[in-house]
C-alpha cells in the first residue's frame, strides 16, 4: 500500500459513518448552539483527521482564476505549501504517522526543493514542511536546498521601501508574509543563524510601512489597494476601504508561525506581538455573529456569503495567541469558539471544506460547493491550536 493508503483508505470509512450521523452530529448548520462536544479533543481529532483525509484524496492539480481562467497547481506550489502546514499540524496533533509520511511522500518526491522562483515568496512556502520535518530528523539534505536558495537572496538583497507591485521583488503584497517569512524563521531556528530571522524581519517591516493601516490595523493586498496611479483609493460598492479577508488572515496565520519560531529574546519580537494584538482587537469588531468572517472585511453587505479561508486562519492565529500569552483569553476565547462552530457548519459531510475563495487577491463572492486545499490547511491549523484553547491539549505524536 502506498503512504497515501492509509489516509485514504480511512477517508471511505470516515464518509460513511458521517452520512449516517449528518442531521444529529453538529455536521449541519447551525445546530451547534452550545460548546457540547464539538470542543472535545475526540471530536477535534476526529474532524481533523476527516478533513486532512479528504483534501489528500482530492488534490488540487488545476486551479481557477478570478478572470475565469485556470493555472496548473504543482508540488512546490504555495497551495500545496499551505495545505502541507496543516498537515503537519494534524501529526503533531493526532500522533497518526501516515500524515507524517504523506509529507515526506511530499518531500521526497519534490527532492526537497523550494519552487522554481529564485525571490519568490510564494516559492519558499513549501519548505515550511522541510523545515519542519527536519526539526523532526536532523538530516542536512531536508534543508540544504532551501538553505542554498536563502543564501542566495542573503547575498544579493534588496533593501528599501517595497513600492508598486511586483511579486518577485521583496514582498509587495500581503499574503507573502505567510510564505516566507515563517520558512525563514524556521530555517534559523534549525540552523542556529540568525541572519535568515534578521533578512526575513527587515523585509517584513519593509511590507508593513507599505500595506498596513496603521487605522484600521488592517493590511491592504497590495499596492492597487493603498492607491491608484492618479492618487485616489479604491472603495467597495458601498464606499468602505478594501481589506480583503484572506488577505489579513495569511498575515494573521503568518504571524502566528513566525512568533512560533522566533527566540524569545529576539529584539524585534515586542513588535510582532503588538501587531497580532492590533490586528485581533480590529478582526474580532468585524466578525460575523456565525462566526465566519466575510470576504470584505470592513463591507460585508457587498459579498454577505461567508468565507472560510479566511476564518481558518484568523481562527488559528486568535487560538494560537491565546495559547502563548499573546491574547487575552477571556476576550478572546468567544471569538475563537464562534469561529470553530461557523468552520464546523461549512465542513461537508465527507471532510470537504465548503465557502472557501477561490484563488485571487481581492474580495469575490463564494458558494457553499468552492473549496481549495489551502482552505483545507487553515482549518487544520486553527482545530491544532483549538484544540489547546478549548483546554484540550495536544498530545505527543508517536506510532500508531
């Protein structure tokens, strides 16, 4: 059987008992009016486990555009990437090996290598899962590849404000701060060298000046969204500024995953946490009483569907925060339970994710049949944290 057996094999009994308990197990919409056992570590678990074996069942090899098109989605693909991070979160969280070997399945088949990009965020989001298997098992040939490629961006850097837009030079648009920066900072705390953190904290703090409100405490996607060439500033339909959710929420999750790698003495880190505190005070007014957030965070009227993605995301970073002192818990705790009951109403019965954005870099709407794996992965790292924020900690992975 392959390393893929497991999981898949597990993935056409867990679609079958699912079915028979559809209408009185919480799977349906909004049946789950108190805690009850949707935060029990054995349902947790449980739903981790069906969601990770969906979405590697049902991997995405082509993806669709806003403008109608599709583009091919490869092994080295930031939507791999993302996905892949939640399912390291769901070994470390359930102890299953078979998603342990499912990354190095991954891994070995991409000979470790980051995408073909030499500057691209995007490109480096995958060694997230190098970088974690590695930590793992110390064996030099998981990383060395992406040690190569962040030498390289080391020896010829790009200093300065990031202006305009353009994807391959620095960071000009705000989901690249879940792409990189955590590989980067957890290529430094498997090396020991702390000039990959220092690079990767210099390019943040480069994006920050340019994308985030320092208002709203909000991050606009990119350059087309703080101004346009004759100097006025996109609204929505109704006037509001454009924030994009998953937008914030790559952000979100990407300081979750940074401040997570990051010694604890590292100079810069008060600021990281001041910036998770501005963002989760702002992201918790503009939450949706389902607790799913919507596609345009400050207009919800203009696309009122709501969006998964995004709430995977802020869910993940609002837990983990709560989980490292970074947040308050009895402030935040409700929101985060709001967000886990409106991601449980959007799971099919199968593990599918339903209500996540299609591929873009704006708010669109979305229907309750729209699902990309990177959905898949923010809500399996928000359930890994949840799990810890519901007063269910994570036990130790190990064999079984």
């Amino acid at each position: 059987m392959s390393r893929y057996g497991t999981v898949v094999r597990r993935l056409v009994v867990t679609q079958a008992v699912c079915a028979s308990v559809f209408l009185s197990s919480g799977c349906t919409r909004g049946r789950e009016s108190a805690r009850g056992d949707l935060f029990s570590r054995e349902r947790i678990l449980a739903t981790m486990e069906r969601v990770a074996d969906w979405q590697l069942a049902h991997m995405v090899y082509e993806a669709r555009l806003p403008d109608g098109g599709t583009q091919p989605v490869t092994d080295t693909e930031w939507v791999r990437g993302a996905f892949f991070a939640g399912v390291m979160a769901t070994f470390r969280a359930t102890g299953d090996r078979a998603y342990l070997e499912a990354a190095l399945a991954l891994a070995d088949k991409n000979r470790w290598r980051p995408g073909p990009r030499p500057r691209h965020a995007d490109d480096l989001c995958i060694a997230q899962t190098y970088a974690e298997l590695y930590l793992l098992e110390p064996d030099p040939r998981r990383i060395r590849p992406t040690v190569e490629r962040l030498d390289a961006m080391l020896a010829q850097p790009r200093p300065g404000p990031v202006v305009g837009w353009n994807e391959d030079d620095n960071w000009s648009w705000c989901d690249a701060l879940f792409m990189a920066p955590p590989t980067m900072a957890l290529v430094s705390e498997a090396t020991g060298d702390r000039r990959y953190l220092d690079a990767m904290s210099a390019m943040w703090w480069e994006t920050s000046d340019f994308l985030y409100d320092p208002h709203e405490h909000l991050w606009y996607r990119d350059g087309r969204y703080v101004t346009q060439p004759d100097g006025s500033q996109p609204r929505t339909t109704h006037g509001k500024k454009v924030f994009w959710s998953r937008g914030n929420g790559w952000v979100m999750a990407g300081l979750a995953r940074v401040l997570e790698h990051m010694p604890a003495d590292y100079p810069e880190r008060a600021r990281y946490v001041q910036q998770m505190r501005e963002m989760a005070a702002r992201l918790v007014e503009v939450q949706g009483a389902d607790g799913l957030w919507r596609s345009s965070l400050l207009d919800p009227e203009e696309y009122p569907a709501p969006e998964s993605s995004g709430t995977g995301f802020f869910a993940y970073g609002l837990a983990w925060g709560i989980n490292h002192g970074v947040l308050d818990r009895p402030s935040y705790l409700p929101a985060v339970e709001r967000a886990w009951r409106g991601l449980n109403w959007a799971l099919h019965p199968s593990g599918k994710l339903g209500w996540v954005q299609q591929i873009g870099y704006d708010p669109r709407s979305v229907s309750a049949d729209d699902t990309v794996e990177y959905g898949s992965g923010a809500f399996l790292l928000a359930a890994s944290e949840i799990l810890t924020a519901a007063g269910e900690g994570p036990r130790s992975p190990a064999s079984r």
